[in-house]
C-alpha cells in the first residue's frame, strides 16, 4: 500500500484520499457580455419589477412605462452615464429603499446601479418617517408603497401625454 504523497491535500489530511482535492474548484459562471443584454430583456427586467410593486395595475400601463424606463436607460448607456462598459447585467435594475440625509428621509424608487452610484429612474419624494422602519413596520411600508404607486401614475401621465403629441405631429 502507497503512503500519501508528500505537498497533496492527502498528506496534510489523511483520513482525504490522495486522489481528492482540498478544495473542489468553484465554477464562477461567466459575466454576461454586454452584447447579450438586449432592449426587450431590459424591458422585461422592469416589467417584472414594476408587476410586483404595482400589482393592481393593468399590464398595458406597466409596459408603457417599462418601455419608457428602458429607453432612459438605454440613453444613459449611450452617454457613458452607467460606466465605460454599460450595464453589466440585469439585476443591475432593482428596486430601492433608501435613505439620504442626517434624519434619514427615507424613499423608494427604480434604480440602476452605475459607477459609484445608483441611479434613480423613478422614485418617491423623501420622506421623514420618524424612526419608523419600513422593512419591520408594514403600514410605514404601505405608505412608501404608496407613495410610489402616486409617483408612477404621474410619470405613466407624462408618458402618455408625449405619445399623444408625438401622435398629433405625425397626423
């Protein structure tokens, strides 16, 4: 019977067979290039993420604002304003409770993560909730909930207004 080779993982731990390794090698899936992040799988991101924080909405509201949201981002791309290689992946789209400020105000909103930032595509005013933690407090949560169902009623009128004049010119 071979003894353990002296340097392998076997010799230092004897009860490991020679032929196992200490560690098994970690499979590090490959970054999405930025080639195979597409317009309709942004868009689908957003939707998904707007779905579940506006479930009462009708799904045609939720697309025209997803598809506004998606050409913002693209155009931020474009301008260099989300790094030197754009967005890095899908869930660099997500949805964010914040704080800003000494007190904090506290708020909610759609963001992107860019270059030593997130990047707010929509969110709410910024709100003094007195202590109150939205991630324990429910009712402190609906409020922010709210909050952002009011802010995206208002961009989905400002959206509609500009596809009605764009409408307008072309006829």
């Amino acid at each position: 019977m071979q003894g353990p080779v002296y340097g392998s993982s076997a010799a230092h731990m004897p009860w490991l067979a020679p032929h196992m390794p200490l560690m098994a090698p970690i499979h590090q899936p490959a970054p999405i290039s930025p080639d195979s992040i597409t317009e309709d799988g942004i868009c689908a991101r957003i939707q998904g993420l707007l779905s579940y924080h506006l479930r009462n909405w009708n799904p045609t509201n939720i697309l025209v604002l997803a598809s506004s949201f998606t050409q913002s981002l693209i155009t931020l791309g474009r301008n260099g304003h989300l790094g030197p290689n754009g967005l890095g992946s899908y869930l660099d789209i997500f949805m964010v409770l914040g704080y800003e400020g000494n007190v904090p105000l506290r708020f909610f909103g759609l963001g992107v993560m860019a270059p030593m930032q997130v990047r707010m595509l929509l969110r709410t005013a910024s709100y003094d909730l007195k202590g109150m933690n939205p991630l324990r407090d429910v009712k402190t949560l609906e409020f922010m909930m709210e909050g952002f169902h009011n802010v995206a009623v208002k961009k989905l009128n400002r959206v509609n207004e500009s596809i009605a004049k764009y409408a307008d010119r072309r006829y």
